[in-house]
C-alpha cells in the first residue's frame, strides 16, 4: 500500500480496524453460542437432577464481555499492525525475490533428481545378468 502512496498511519488504521471488526464478529458469536450453552446446561440440570437453575443473561454481562473481546483484539493486533507499517515497499519486493528464487533452485533440484537414474552396484548388475542368462538356459532345455 506504501507503493500507492498510504502513508504509515493508514495502514496503522486498516491493521487495527480489521482486528477489531474480527473481534466484535467473534465476541457476537461468542455471546450466541454461549446464550444457547447456558440455555443447554439449564434444560439438562432439570432433565437430569430435578433441579432448576434459570438461565439469566443481563445486557450488562454481554456487553462487557463484548468490550473486553474487541479490547483484546484490537490490542493484540497493534503489533502486526506497526510492522506491517514500518515495513519498506523495497523490502516486500525482495521478499517475494527470495521466495521465486528459492522456487527455481527446488524446480533445479528436481530435474536433477529426475535426470539422474539411481545408481546400481556392479555386484548386483553382474547377479541379475547371471540370473538372466541362467533363466536361457534353462528355456533352451524345455522344449516347446
């Protein structure tokens, strides 16, 4: 983005405003699926022991859990967020050198691989010829 001209503080801005959308999605899911968790338990205490323990759920508790889940996120994003800022467009490109670079030596190192056929000792080389002109032999005493 620093190539198209962003300066340090929007990428700043974007890091950080995309880990707290994230986290206020997750701290919603996480408020639903402990809603029914709660619901779940309730129901199965009655069902099982005969005891009845209401589920309640105060708007104060949920939003407070909400704020501390985006408090986190956005603050665990800061760091991601300054480097990714802090870094050099020249850089990222070099990066993505390095990482095509090492795709051809891996693509060289592979047509090597299937250039080269495995070796096999000579022992085993005069073996299979000695087992080979044995089986001759062999079919020239069985007629056909």
């Amino acid at each position: 983005m620093k190539a198209i001209g962003a300066r340090n503080r929007d990428i700043l801005t974007i890091f950080l405003l995309e880990s707290g959308i994230i986290s206020v999605i997750g701290g919603i899911l996480g408020i639903f699926i402990g809603a029914i968790g709660v619901n779940v338990i309730s129901v199965g205490l009655e069902s099982a022991f005969g005891v009845e323990i209401p589920a309640i759920l105060h708007a104060e508790v949920l939003l407070g859990g909400l704020a501390v889940t985006v408090i986190v996120g956005v603050l665990s994003g800061i760091y991601p967020a300054r480097k990714a800022a802090k870094m050099s467009p020249l850089r990222r490109s070099d990066t993505n050198k390095a990482s095509s670079e090492q795709c051809r030596v891996l693509q060289r190192r592979k047509s090597k691989l299937k250039s080269t056929s495995p070796r096999i000792p000579e022992d085993i080389k005069r073996n299979i010829q000695n087992f080979s002109t044995e089986i001759n032999d062999y079919k020239a005493l069985i007629p056909l």
